[in-house]
C-alpha cells in the first residue's frame, strides 16, 4: 500500500543555488507514481532522471532541471508517499531552514490518504561494499533501514562524529530538523562563483576553521544531516531500501552511484 496526500499543500521559499523565489505546490494522486512538473515537463522520481552534484541531488528531463530534492524525499520516505504530482517554479525545491522539518509540517498539516499504489522495496540480499578514495558505504541484508554514519574533519569545527539511525519513529526527534550545513569561507567562494545564493546563517549550519558561526541544534547536527541526505538519496531512486548502511562521509553523488550498484544487483528481485 502506498499512500498521496489528502489536501494541495503549497510552499514558498528560495532556492538555495539560486537565492530566487521558488515555489512547490503537491497536489493528491490516487496513481501514477510521484511525478515532477516543471515547465510544462513531467518528470517521474526515479534513477533514469537524477543527476546528482556534490551540492545536491537533481532531476533533469528534456533540459528541464529541478535542483535539491533530497530533504524533501526523505519526508516521501518517512510518511510513504508513493503517489503525488509536485509543481516546481524556480527550477529549485524551496530550501525552507535548511532542515527537513518545515517540509515535513507541510506535509502533515496536508494530511495523507492510502493508494493502492505497491512500494517497490530493495531488500539487500548479501553484503556490497562501495568505495572512493576514503569514502565508502557498506550495505548489509536487514529488516528494515537502519544507518550507522560517521564523518570526520578535524580541520575544522564539526570533528568527528557518529550516529546510529536505527528505528524509523525515531526520524522526527533525531534527524528531520538537522540542518544543511558549510564553512562559510566555502560558502563565500561558492557566492563569488555565483553558485548557492540561497545559502545563509538562517538555512544553513554554519562555521569557520575554529568555530560555529550559528548555534547549532545537536552537537553532531552535520552527521545527523548526512543521514537526511542519504535517506532522501535512497527513496529518491523510487525503491524504499531495506538494508544495514555503514556509511562514511558520502556525498550526494556517491549516494547516487551506490544506489544504483544496490538496484543492479538486487532490483530485479526485489518488488
Ligand atoms: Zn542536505
């Protein structure tokens, strides 16, 4: 059983690539999947049509690009929405604070209805191992998705850090409301090169080689952070993934690649 939204929920927010007003309205479908509308182009969620960037994690169809998906998959993911057409202005999803949460509130305050839409579940069968370089993610069978992830710069204030996200009722006290996070000397560069205009202390984590530049919500807000990503990354592919992640220091694009080596190998069998 899959699930839409019972109420058109409709959101206003910038773009935090390009600092523009940017809108999403998500209108009920009883079929069909979850489809983005963009310039008179529809464009389904799933691997075929995402382009991830180190940034963030995109759709492109027919030259049509809607930026930043990923907070807002991991809320599809959590509330199980398999069926929604979501109209996109500005090419970008809103950024809201940073978080998934706000995206969240919208959602809830929408209301939600079943389908008879079938999830397609990605059930990992053995152990795969992804790498690059030092990042890597280990997937191992399990029951239900469960992700055990560090990340680690010394250089500069976030450290190392760790989390176990083990049980999905516990998204909404732990992970929903962790926030986008950056140095802002990166950020400053990325604005000279006219990129992440939308990125500001009010939506992004922010700190330089010694300390945070805003409070942060958790201690280990940025790994908390990664897991969002990650859990959007997953349920952008169009399966819901049942497995044990061990993952370290991924990206948006090495997600994306392990993703796909997941439904390579076990996308057939799964349903
Ligand atoms: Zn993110």
């Amino acid at each position: 059983m899959g699930f839409t939204v019972k109420n058109e929920i409709s959101l206003v927010g910038v773009g935090i690539h390009s600092g523009q007003p940017v809108t999403l309205l998500i209108r009920p479908a009883q079929s069909g999947g979850i489809r983005f509308v963009a310039q008179g182009v529809t464009i389904p969620l799933g691997l075929r049509y995402i382009v991830p960037q180190n940034l963030g994690t995109n759709l492109v169809r027919e030259g049509v690009l809607i930026k930043t998906i990923e907070h807002l998959c991991a809320i599809l993911w959590y509330l199980q929405l398999t069926d929604l057409i979501l109209e996109v202005t500005g090419g970008e999803i809103p950024i809201m604070d940073g978080s998934g949460v706000l995206l969240y509130e919208a959602f809830k305050k929408g209301g939600r209805v079943a389908t008879k839409t079938q999830r397609k579940i990605l059930t990992v069968r053995e152990p795969v191992h992804i790498f690059h370089k030092d990042i890597f993610l280990i997937a191992l069978p399990a029951k239900t998705l469960q992700v055990n992830y560090t990340i680690n710069f010394p250089q500069n204030p976030l450290k190392s850090q760790n989390i176990v996200f083990k049980r999905k009722r516990d998204f909404l006290s732990t992970i929903v409301s962790a926030r986008t996070f950056g140095n802002v000397e990166d950020v400053n560069k990325l604005h000279a090169s006219g990129r992440a205009l939308g990125a500001t202390v009010e939506n992004v984590l922010a700190y330089n080689s010694t300390e945070y530049v805003n409070e942060p919500r958790f201690d280990d807000e940025a790994v908390r952070h990664k897991v969002l990503d990650l859990l959007g990354d997953l349920y952008a592919s169009g399966y819901d993934v049942r497995a044990k992640l061990i993952a370290y220091k991924t990206s948006h694009t090495f997600n994306n690649k392990s993703i796909r080596k997941l439904v390579r190998l076990f996308g057939a069998r799964s349903s």
